[in-house]
C-alpha cells in the first residue's frame, strides 16, 4: 500500500508539472496580449510597453516559466492582474464555495438517484421503472444554464421560495445545487439499478429470503448495503468531474466559487490566475482519484493496490 | 465468520460516515465560506432601511477588480472609484469643465504649457487628513512611476522631466512643482490644452501617501480618498458596500445612505432581481432578447433611462491591406452598410452614425451628411477600381452577442455588391491582438470592442485611434492609417487656446478622414438603463457622459 501511495504521488507531481509546462506555453503562444488586456484599450502604446516590461512579460518563454516555478516552488502562486490580489488568497477564498457546491450536488445525486433507482429494480419492468427511466433521462438532457434559469424563474421569481442568486445560507444552496445535482440522479438511478439487480440475484440474498425475513428487512440490511459499493466510487470520481461541472451552475447563481473565477481569467488573459486555478484544479483532480482507488480498495476486499 | 462481519461493519461506518458528512457539509455550507452572515445581514438591514436609511442597490456580472484610481481603467471601476475619490477638476452635468478639490479653475499660460492649481482648503481624506498640494503631487508621480503598472500613465508623459523620471534618470518629475501648502503647478514639455481634462481623470483622483503606503498593493482594496462614499465592506466575487461621507465637502449630497454593488449577476437573473425589487439598477445593459419586452410594457415606463453615450462603433477598414488601399473601395464600404438594420437589430439602442465624433464630443460636424446608403454607387465605384465582380474578404468580429448578428448582417450588404465576406468571431483578447498587428486583418467590427471616451475632446478620437502613433503594433488604429499632414495638424491643434478656431481644424481633419472613408462609422451608442422607479435622477446622473453613475447625486423615493 505504502509503495503504491508513493508511485501514485510521483506520477501525480509529473502530471501536474507537464499540465503546468503545457498551459504556460499555451497562454504564451496565444496571440492576445497580457498586458494591453491588464491596461484596457485605452491605455496608450507606451504604457502598455512599460506594463509588459514590469510585469515581465517581454522575457523568452522559458525565462519566464523558469521564474514562474521558481515562485511556485516557494508557495508563491503569483499576483493576479485583474483581481489584483495573489493568486493563493484568490482561490482559498473561493475554494470554499465551490467545494460546498460539489457536496451538495453529490449528496442531491445521492439523495435522489440512489432510492429512485433501488426502487426501479425492486419493481422492474413496471410503470415505476419506466418512470425512473425517464426522470433519468430527462436530468440527463437537461443543460444546466438553461435548468439553472428556469429554476430561478419558478422558484425564486414567481414562488419567491429561494433567493434569487448569490451565496449566503441553505436557502441560498439549494437551487444550485439540484442545478448541478440533477443531471447526475440519471446516472446514479441506472447505477442503483443495476447493482441492485445484481445483488438480488445473489445466493445470501436468497439465503435470507429462504431465511424467512421480513421482505423490507433484506433490502435495507443485504440489498442496498451491497449494492452501494459501486456508488461510493461513482460519488469520489463525481468530485474532480464537477470541478468543471459546476462553472455553469457558478455562473448563472452568481456563486462566488473557483469555476466563475477561471473563466473570468481566461476571458482576461490573466497568466497568473489561469495558471493558479489550472494548477490548482490538477492537484485537486489527480488527489481525488488517488483517494477514491485507496477507498475503493479499503471497501472492496477484493481490490487489491498493487505497488 | 467474525472477519466478515467486522469487515463488513467497517465498510458500514465508513458510508455512514460519508454520508454524514456530506449532509453536513451541504446543510453548514455557509460557515465554509468566509462571506458568512455579516455581509448578508448588512444589505437586508439596510435594504429594509432599519435605521430610516436609504440603500441604492446595482448589481454587475463582472467582477470589480481594484478601487485604486491608479489601475482600474473599466467601466465597472470607474463610477465606483468616483464613489471614494476626487480630482481637482470635474465635470458639470455635460462635458464642461468645472473645480473639484481645486477652489478654482486652473491658471493657464497663453501658450498652454504651465498649469497653477489652487486648492479647496479644509478638504479632508476619509482618514482625517486635510488634503494638500503634496498629496497632488505624489499622486501624478505615482501613476508616472513604472513600478505602478498604471495602464494612464501616458496621460502625463507631457509634464517636464516625465521622460527622465521613468526611465529612473531622476528621482522625481522636475514639472510638478509644489508652491505652497494649496498650491501646484504643471509645466509641460509641449502645449496642451487638454491637460485639464487630463487632470479631471480617474488616474487624477487625489490619494493620500500614507494609506498608499500601508496598504502597499491591497490599496485598491482599502480605498482612501476624498470622496462622497466610504468603501464599508468588500467580500470579492459577492458584493462591496459603500456607506455615505458624512464629512463631504460638496453640500447636499450624496442623498443615498448606502450604495450595495452586488457582482457576478448574469443580466438575465439581475433583471429579475430589479423586477423582483431585490436591486434598484442593472449595471449592464438589458439582454437583447429581453429589451422587446421591457420596452413595449407600460409598466417599465418609469423604470427606463435612455442617454446617449460618447461611443462610436464603426468597421475599421485596413488601408494597408489590398483592396482596401484604394480608398474607392473603401468609400464603396461606406455606401453598402444598411445602417438602420443595425439599430432595429440593436433594439433601438443606438443611433445612426455619418462621422467619426459622437454628437456629444465637441467638434461634432452637424453641417456633414456623410455617405449615403447607395449600394448602386458602391458597385459603380468597385467597378472603377477594377473589381467589376467584387472580391472576398474578411472581418473579424467579437464573440458576444449580439455582435455576430450585426457582422451577419454585413455579411448581406456586401454581398449585394458582390462582395463576399468570412466572419470571424473571437474573443476579445485576439480580436484587440489581431487588429493591433500590422496587415493581419482587412476589416474590424469594433462593437463590444469601441472606443469610448477618455476625455470630452475631440483629441482623444484622433491620436489614441487615428493618429500615426497608434498605427503602431498593438495600438488601437486599426485603420492603420497615418497620414502625415493630418496629424501636423492635430498637433498644432492641442496646443490652439482658441477654442473655436481649435474646434473649427478638428472639423476639417476628420471631414478629410471621412473623405479618405478609414472607418464606416455605423452606429452612436445608446444607454438604456433598467432601473427601479424608486431610484431617481436626472438622466445624467445614470449615465454622465465622463463618470458614467453619478452615484452622489442618485436618490430614493
């Protein structure tokens, strides 16, 4: 296990360091101009000229990446030009918002996907697991931008339930979240299903049923418990997934998180921001799958991590 | 038997605790962030004027950068900038001149190259400190130096010993002279008689050193200044909140108690927050799918501010790019554009344009036609320089709506006289990029990309875009036009005191402009500001021609 983590964590520390050489390159070889983007159309040739000299921008490429991961080797992710606040301070403060998010989508995936789908097994082939079908399908098709806005029409607007955007307490959670959240119940519904399935066919299910246990008694303690195996791992992949998922979401709620932040850089041209987040966003998504494999062998005596 | 089960308790506690987790993390959300109830409580408290205050609420979907008057150089950050500072001079409600932080206006030499400032005395910053000529000072030198990154210091690359100071040849800038305590002077390399323009500008806005110098670079964050507001709490990507300058030296404003700006707000949810009376005013324009609506509903009558706005947004014809050298195709462009399909496309937010000047700039051509609508012409005069069968082409055009449907529409007038024309659509980023590279691109939309005033006067619609030195990389002609014998003129013309014999060359320059057709100036723009009928003020306190919001001078029934 131990020799495993460490081999994971040096492929993690190269992945991270080619998406940053990549990206580097990549906002350098763009045809836009950092510094006339920070200095606005009206700035004058000569003041933009300044700009770019202070900001260093006038270097070759690899100079300035070689100063770049300098800093960042000292924990220094740079200063944004557009929010003009270091990039570190920028995304801590936002993390927050958008880690809350990703939860609260997963736990409405959860919520909602896992019963609709233990229900749609336990009665398949009825009108229940058509309905559950469609409910599916419909979340799945729904875009977000789209779903988000009617959301905010319906239940903030016209029944005046919720607020209408911004981040605050519950209230101000729940329609991004089922926002975010909705599209997944589909997946997790057929997931449910299908493992479901798979474990009511199984011998110890027949066993407790032969047992003469009580019908609900042997979905609660050997059905669904069994069945949520591939769910748990379906909820950690969730996690990285929904760090780009939920921009849209950001985006129209007017949530303060790090999806909204990025694209506003990008649309920017704000180096050290964009290479902030994307960095930032690498580490959290490379992380994340470490963990989910360590708690899908931590689950499933049968995975074993071999080093 | 026992391994299993303890195995299988383990697997148990370990989604149960998941589980939990996430509840909690969903449902104690809020204390993650560091936003938590304050904010929230000081804008409802407000809002339901508690305390017998009057809140004014906007709401942006970008968010605000900086308040340091030295950097933001936006339309989001400079109303706002104008909430905390002064300059010492302003604007009247239109374009003229008037004293800020100064008593009075400035004394001028005859040939416009020393400036004498004098002083309001007993101003104080916000800190409690009477303001003085060495807060001027520092604060013209502050944009100056390099080490600011100040995207204005070219405004005052004029003063003497600018040049020197940053290229660190000298220590400080030999032209800003401070005489007394309340009085400074300007001595300028070469006549300007718009420096006192240039000295009404945000990159103006008079900032005390000590604050500069605690805050370092977070000054942006904890603004200082003079100004009618005070910057109370700023929770970034959420909202800042502005509370009123007890102390302000102007009386009788401002009328608000508290200014809110919520930012992050797409257009489309902010309308509903203002038809919902969450806010009083959108930042941004209305979404052109919903302005058909708001404007035929009579109850959005007395929720509509419409202002003219010192904009011209116009195709930029690449005279360095075949067949745009001969200017007969290029007066043909100027023939083939359907102008008044633009506005209908544009929800009436905007006015046909015939010149380069908006009406509100002084110098604006009243007696000038322009060039006609004539698609027969147009062809006639392909045909004259030698494109009989027209030829293709290309423009490149920003990527927001509506911008590609007014290039669509081009697309169809120049198709008629045989003209085929490629979109491109871009982000802003490489559209600027492309236009500012020398041959790169052969037509330019500006719309969502136009240049907006600095300064009411009709320089700063020549030099910055028409003049020699911006037909340089990464400069805003993108006509890439110079012609050497107009811009003599125009420099001769900034130094002119004469105001209407000065007024009277402009004309002349930008008539010849036109007759060389560098531009197809298409449209003026329009403001069409949604705003709550509580809010109230004149129409130039929504949408001043130099400050945009007047926020000081705003109020609510």
């Amino acid at each position: 296990m131990a020799t495993y983590l460490v081999r994971r964590l040096l492929m993690a520390l190269t992945v991270i360091a080619g998406i940053s050489v990549v990206t580097f390159a990549m906002i350098y070889f763009l045809p836009t101009d950092p510094a006339r983007m920070y200095a606005g159309p009206n700035a004058s040739v000569e003041a933009v000229a300044r700009i770019r000299h202070q900001m260093g921008l006038d270097q070759p490429l690899w100079v300035q990446y070689g100063r770049y991961v300098e800093r960042v080797l000292q924990g220094d992710l740079g200063y944004s030009y557009k929010l003009q606040m270091p990039v570190t301070q920028a995304i801590l403060s936002r993390l927050p918002y958008t880690l809350e998010l990703i939860f609260a989508a997963i736990f409405v995936e959860l919520a909602l996907g896992v019963p609709l789908g233990v229900l749609a097994a336990l009665r398949k082939n009825t009108w229940v697991d058509g309905l559950s079908t469609l409910a599916a399908l419909v979340g799945v098709s729904s875009p977000p931008f789209w779903l988000g806005l009617l959301f905010l029409y319906v239940f903030a607007f016209k029944l005046g339930w919720f607020p209408l955007g911004g981040a605050g307490g519950l209230s101000h959670l729940i329609l991004p979240a089922l926002t975010a959240g909705l599209g997944g119940v589909g997946w997790y519904a057929r997931m449910a299903r299908s493992s479901t399935l798979n474990v009511l066919d199984a011998d110890y299910v027949r066993t407790a049923r032969a047992k003469g246990l009580p019908g609900w008694i042997v979905v609660v303690r050997h059905v669904v418990r069994n069945a949520l195996n591939p769910i748990v791992t379906m909820a950690g992949q969730d996690i990285p997934w929904f760090v780009g998922g939920v921009v849209v979401v950001e985006m129209v709620f007017g949530w303060p998180g790090i999806g909204r932040m990025a694209v506003e850089a990008i649309l920017m041209d704000d180096v050290p921001l964009i290479m902030g987040t994307v960095t930032f966003t690498a580490v959290l998504v490379v992380l994340s799958s470490i963990l989910v494999d360590v708690v899908q062998a931590l689950l499933d005596p049968r995975i074993r991590l071999n080093a | 038997m026992a391994e299993v089960a303890r195995r299988n308790g383990l697997k148990w506690l370990l989604a149960a605790l998941s589980l939990a987790a996430l509840v909690l993390t969903a449902c104690g959300g809020s204390s993650l962030g560091p936003a938590s109830e304050t904010g929230q409580a000081s804008e409802s408290g407000a809002g339901g004027g508690a305390a017998g205050g009057k809140t004014m609420t906007i709401a942006y979907k970008d968010d605000l950068a900086t308040l340091d008057p030295a950097i933001g150089y936006d339309w989001t950050n400079w109303p706002a900038e104008k909430m905390v500072f002064d300059a010492l001079l302003d604007y009247d409600d239109t374009t003229n001149l008037v004293p800020g932080l100064a008593e009075s206006m400035p004394e001028v030499s005859p040939d416009a190259t020393t400036w004498t400032f004098h002083l309001r005395k007993g101003v104080k910053f916000q800190n409690g400190r009477e303001v003085t000529a060495d807060d001027v000072a520092y604060t013209i030198t502050r944009v100056l130096d390099p080490k600011t990154k100040s995207p204005g210091s070219g405004f005052y690359t004029g003063i003497e010993g600018a040049q020197d100071f940053i290229d660190g040849k000298a220590s400080s800038v030999s032209g800003i002279q401070v005489l007394d305590k309340y009085t400074i002077r300007f001595k300028l390399s070469s006549p300007d008689v718009t420096f006192g323009n240039k000295m009404a500008l945000n990159f103006a806005f008079v900032v005390p050193k000590e604050e500069v110098q605690k805050w370092g670079d977070d000054f942006g964050h904890h603004p200082v200044g003079t100004g009618p507001f005070i910057l109370k709490e700023w929770t970034p990507g959420q909202r800042l909140v502005f509370e009123k300058n007890p102390n302000y030296f102007k009386p009788g404003v401002p009328k608000l108690d508290q200014v809110v700006i919520r930012v992050g707000v797409e257009p489309s949810v902010a309308l509903l927050q203002l038809e919902k009376g969450e806010i009083d005013m959108m930042g941004d324009p209305i979404p052109t799918a919903e302005l058909a609506r708001v404007l035929n509903d009579p109850a959005w009558k007395d929720r509509i501010t419409r202002a003219p706005q010192v904009s011209t947004i116009y195709i930029a014809i690449n005279t360095r790019v075949k067949p745009f050298t001969d200017v007969r195709v290029r007066q043909a462009l100027n023939m083939a554009i359907d102008k008044e399909r633009i506005i209908k496309l544009l929800g009436g937010q905007g006015t046909v344009a015939n010149q380069i000047l908006p009406p509100l700039m002084p110098g604006y051509d009243k007696d000038y036609q322009g060039y006609p609508y004539d698609p027969e012409r147009a062809k006639q005069l392909l045909k004259e320089a030698g494109y009989p069968n027209g030829f293709e082409t290309t423009m490149e055009c920003l990527d927001v709506d509506p911008q590609p449907k007014l290039c669509e529409s081009f697309q169809q007038d120049l198709a008629k006289i045989g003209i085929k024309l490629n979109i491109k659509t871009l982000e802003a980023g490489t559209v600027i990029a492309d236009a500012g590279t020398e041959g790169k691109v052969p037509l330019v939309w500006s719309g969502g990309l136009a240049w907006i005033q600095d300064y009411p006067d009709p320089d700063d619609f020549y030099s910055p875009i028409l003049g020699c030195g911006s037909a340089v990389p990464g400069g805003w002609n993108w006509a890439w036009y110079c012609n050497k014998e107009i811009d003599a003129k125009a420099k001769q013309a900034v130094g002119m005191t004469d105001r209407e014999a000065r007024l009277q060359v402009y004309k002349e320059i930008f008539r010849k402009l036109m007759d060389e057709a560098v531009w197809v100036p298409v449209y003026n723009g329009q403001y069409i500001i949604a705003h709550s009928e509580k809010l109230v003020g004149g129409v130039d306190d929504f949408a001043h021609p130099e400050h945009t919001i007047r926020y000081e001078n705003l109020d609510k029934k």
